[in-house]
C-alpha cells in the first residue's frame, strides 16, 4: 500500500543564532494521519509545529506539504490551521467573527460565511455563544471556539500547540476523545505538540519523540512502549516511569547482576556481550509481587501509595523501585517481598550510549 | 490602630498638595474676574467683589484670538496627525523585533527627549531656512513639534504594543493574512486605547507649544495662541485682569477635555485594553 504523504521534512535545521534548535528532522507524515510531537520542554517541538504553520523559517533542509516546496512560503498559503496553547481568539471579535474571519480574507460572502460558522458552531457545541466575546467565555468554550475557526477553514492540516494544556483534568480527557473523533470525522490530517506523553500515547496514530532538537524515536504508540529505542524513550514513555537499576552481566552474557542490596540476578531474553555494565529497565506495571522467595529480587517496601484502583509500591534502596499492582494484595511498608518479572518484559541500556542493547 | 489614622494623614498632606499646585490656575480665573483697582488691592481678595463678566468677550475681540486659536489648533491637529501616522508603526517594530539594532534605536529615540527645545531651535531655524520651509511657518512649527514629541508618543505606544500577544498576530497570519493584513485588523483595534491616548497627549503638548512657534512664526496672522499671550504680556503690563481672561480661554477648554477624558487616559496608559 503506498501512501499518500501530505508532510515531508527532509533534514529540517533551525538555527536561532548560536543555538541549534533543530537538528535534520526527518519526518513523514501521510495524508489522514494523527501525529503527536511529544518531549520535555525545550526539545523542539514547538518550534517544528510553528515551522510547518510558517511562523519559523527553517534554516536548512526541505519542507514539503502535499509535494509542494514550503520553505519560504508565509504562512496565509500553506492552508494550515493552527489552535494555540493560550486560544489565541481576538478579543475585539466576537465568536461569530471570530469563526468567519478566515473566511472574511477569502472574500467568502457574508451570508455562506455565517452558514458555514454556525454549521460549525453546531457540531461543536458553540451555537448559544455566537455573539458572544472571548472574554465572557470559560476555558473550555474558548478551547472548542479556536478549534472552530481551525475547522471552519477546512485546512489540509491542522496543527495543535498543546491545547488542551490550559484545561483542567477532568475537561481534558474529555477534549482529548472529543479531538481525536474530530480528526476522524474530518479526515484531516493534525500534527499535535504536547509535553504528556499520555495524551500522545492515547490520541496519535503515530508518536514523534523530541529531546535537544533531535528526533529520538517515531513510530506506533505501543511499538515506542514496547521497543524503546533508548533509555529517554523507554523512560518518557509510561507512567509511572521505568525503572532503571545498574547491574552488570555475567561471564556467558546470559543473566545481568543487579546493583542492589541481595545482588540478584535476573536471567535476560537473549545472550549479550559477558561482563559487561549495563543499566536494566524494568517497567513497573511488569513487576509482580510473589511469595518471599520465590520472585528473582527480595526487597522491603519502603512506601505504599494507593488510588483504590491502582496501588504504587516503593521498594528496594530509598523506594527507587517502583511496582503498580491493580489488584489489592495484603502488604505494608517494612514487609519484605520478592519481586518478579517476566524475562521478556527486561530491557537493557548501554550505560554509556544510553541506546538499546 | 494606625493605620486609618496614617491614612487620614496622608489624604490631608494629598490635600495640602493639590491647593498648593492648583492655586495659580485659581488665581488666574479671580484675576480674570477681577476690576483694575482690586487686582492691586492689598490685602488681596480671593473672591472678586464685582466679577467683570464681560471680560472674555472683549479681550476676544481686542486681541483677534479666534485667529490665535485657530493657529493653535492648526499646529497641534497637524502635529497629532503626523506623530501618529509616523510613530505608529515605528512602535510596532520597536515593540515586536529584538535586537541590538532596536536597541540603539530605541536609545537614540530616549536621547532625542533629552534635548530641550530651546537648544534645538537654532540648528533647526537654519535647516529651515535653508529649504525655504520658513515660507509655509506653521507647517516648519509642526514639523519641529514633531520631532519633539515623537520620542514621547513612541515610548508610550510602544509599551501598548507590547502588551498585545504576539499569538494573535500569529493566529491571524495561519489563518491567512499579511503581515500588513494582520497588524491593520488584529493588533491596531486591540492598541487603539493607547494610541488614541498618546495622541490626546500630543495634542495637548502641541496646542500650548511656545519655543518652536515664537521663533519660526513672524507673522502674526500666523502665531498660535501661545506666542500672542506672550506678545500680550509688555514689560509695563498693567491689564491682568485681560491676560488672565486670554488665559482663560486658552486653557480652560483643554483642561475641560483633560478633566473629563481624564478616566480613560488613565486607563488607556496603564492597561494593556485586552482581556
């Protein structure tokens, strides 16, 4: 099956002076797709959204929407929409005017204009605020307005700037289902920036993980959990986050020492090099508490934290591993348990590179 | 407790303040009002026994100061108009771009308010001779003006700008404007406030601006209000009373407009209008 691309970066640089903001992207994203561009503040993400709207010129490499050059075109001809962290709505239009002005600039006539934005309205839930203006809104209306003027314009792509980040929890799962239908039912394409990797893992197709300007993984959701290309990645994705323990192999390459008190050892899935240091990551909804004794690391519990659902076990030195456990089980902080996990779900990390082994 | 003992203090310092700042426009309305032989009374009256109401028109007539005024208004339209539709949009640049270059631009428009006027006028009176521009002397006056009130107006304008999120700009170019475009239907309604207050302010300055017209302007079909109170006031002046009245109607008109505008040019300085 041969898709069809509508975003192409080929090697994309941004310098601003001295810092180098990005570092050749290599990005492809076909037509339909929901991306995520996800990583710590300051990887870059935001700037590579605002690169593709046009707001940023890039300064190397290429840019394509649907196999057009877009290097240096401003942003009024790409047919991009973007929706702002902070809505972005102007304050001296009201709702209406705000949907329709894109339209406004296209010379749309009034009337066709004003159908179209209330058609909109309609299917967002907007259609009792028409006149109002952005500054009698709530945080969520003014979200679903700047959603409405990215809609109304019917763009090739829709570029997200975190927009949910300035909701609160509850809305923002709500927004997060609401978004994605919204993508499906229009059949756009959307690039989405945010910094929780939950709301990328849930809503995208495909997941771009950024850190210093640099691409450190893409791919499915579950193929970044699964096959994490690197200790940042395997740490950035899931929550709570891996847990990393030292440990150095043993003389045939076949089980790895743990750095902690009882040094115990965990046999690994596949022969590596002998006598090696390497940093061993363990997710902790894979640990399992069993018998003492009986799991392969014997530890105290240091902390117990429980949601009712979901309980969050601290163990081993200073509780630096953590275990998730959905089913209740009798413990308490000072007990000392046997840790188990499947020697398919170990990871191993180059200390040094930090990469896969 | 202290504190609304410390607060009655200072509202009566406040107070104090206030009488002593006001007290000469307050003079200058009882003078006005006042017979000859009761401005040199000793002890003087601070409420005149027969106001001569009938001051204002005469002094009006006496010293053709619709003419007077009409100059003045000339001056400070032509010098609001200009100022704004030049400083404007260097305001905006000043506020959106950062760099070393604005910075220095920005010093340089912060060193032009340093020099006074008076200091000015002779290189400019030069120039403007030498380009025939004292030909047409109130436009010479307003370009002067101008450049004097320039520094201010963009200083002010500039803060107005800032406080408008450049997101908005951003929003408005995605969603398919220029850069021109952008700016005209986005940025400039949300800074209206405070430039429509800067220019007020201009204005202002402009209408009682004396240095400039006094030396530019010989004709004195020509002159503004300023230079014909000057003109009025000879070394053995004894009128007082109708210098005051043509001070009064000088200032009593814009200080009128100040008064009641005086809300909304607080306002429009201090917030950024949005929101």
């Amino acid at each position: 099956m041969t898709e069809e691309l509508q975003i192409e970066l080929n090697g994309v640089d941004k310098h601003y002076g001295a810092f180098h903001a990005l570092k050749g992207i290599q990005l492809a994203i076909p037509k339909g797709a929901f991306v995520a561009l996800v990583g710590p503040s300051g990887c870059g993400k935001s700037t590579l959204l605002r690169s593709i709207a046009g707001l940023e010129t890039i300064s190397g490499g290429e840019m394509k929407i649907t196999d057009e050059v877009m290097n240096n075109v401003p942003p009024r001809h790409r047919d991009v929409a973007m929706v702002f962290q902070s809505y972005a709505l102007y304050p001296h239009m009201t709702v209406i005017d705000n949907l329709t002005y894109s339209l406004r600039l296209k010379k749309t006539p009034k009337a066709e204009a004003r159908k179209i934005a209330k058609e909109v309205a309609a299917t967002i839930g907007l259609e009792n605020l028409l006149d109002r203006f952005p500054r009698e809104l709530s945080g969520g209306q003014r979200q679903r307005v700047a959603m409405g003027r990215a809609i109304v314009r019917r763009p090739k792509v829709f570029l997200f700037d975190e927009p949910l980040s300035n909701l609160d929890a509850s809305l923002r799962v709500h927004m997060r289902k609401e978004i994605r239908a919204l993508h499906d039912r229009l059949g756009a394409t959307s690039v989405y920036v945010t910094h929780d990797q939950i709301e990328a893992m849930t809503m995208a197709d495909h997941v771009v993980v950024m850190r210093a300007g640099v691409i450190e993984q893409q791919g499915a959701p579950l193929e970044l959990y699964d096959r994490p290309a690197s200790q940042f990645v395997a740490g950035f994705i899931g929550s709570p986050a891996m847990n990393f323990v030292d440990g150095v192999t043993n003389a045939d390459g076949t089980a790895v020492t743990l750095d902690i008190t009882g040094a115990p050892e965990l046999q690994l899935p596949r022969q590596v090099a002998c006598n090696e240091k390497v940093t061993v990551g363990l997710r902790p909804e894979h640990l399992s508490i069993s018998e003492a004794g009986q799991g392969a690391i014997t530890t105290k519990i240091s902390v117990i934290e429980s949601t009712g659902s979901t309980t969050y076990v601290g163990a081993g030195d200073a509780g630096k591993i953590t275990i998730v456990l959905s089913e209740r089980r009798d413990i308490s902080v000072g007990d000392t348990i046997s840790l188990g996990i499947n020697t398919k779900d170990i990871h191993l990390f180059d200390p040094q590179t930090q990469m896969v082994i | 407790m202290m504190t609304p003992h410390l607060n009655r203090i200072y509202l009566g310092a406040a107070i104090v303040f206030a009488i002593i700042y006001l007290f000469p426009l307050y003079w200058m309305y009882v003078t006005a009002l006042k017979s000859g032989s009761e401005i040199f009374a000793y002890p003087p009256t601070f409420i005149p026994k027969d106001p001569q109401w009938g001051v204002f028109s005469h002094v009006w007539d006496v010293r053709g100061m619709g003419r007077f005024i009409w100059n003045s208004l000339v001056i400070a339209t032509g010098t609001m108009i200009l100022v704004a539709g030049l400083g404007t949009g260097c305001s905006y640049v000043l506020a959106r771009y950062r760099n070393i270059w604005i910075d220095v631009a920005l010093f340089l428009v912060l060193m032009l308010q340093v020099l006074p006027a008076s200091l000015m006028i002779t290189p400019l009176f030069v120039g403007f001779s030498a380009v025939g521009l004292l030909d047409y002397p109130r436009f010479a006056v307003i370009l002067a003006v101008t450049a004097k009130a320039m520094p201010f107006f963009v200083i002010l304008v500039r803060a107005t700008f800032m406080a408008v999120p450049a997101e908005l700009e951003e929003a408005a170019l995605v969603d398919g404007n220029s850069r021109v475009g952008a700016f005209v239907s986005v940025v400039l309604p949300l800074a209206r406030n405070g430039v429509l207050v800067s220019a007020i302010l201009i204005f202002m300055q402009a209408f009682g601006e004396f240095v400039y017209s006094k030396s530019i302007i010989q004709d004195v079909n020509l002159q503004p209000a300023s230079v014909g109170l000057n003109a009025f006031m000879g070394p053995n002046t004894v009128e007082w009373n109708n210098i005051m009245a043509y001070a009064t109607i000088y200032v009593t008109p814009i200080l009128a407009a100040f008064v009641l505008l005086q809300q909304r040019i607080v306002a429009g300085l201090t917030s950024g209008a949005l929101k």
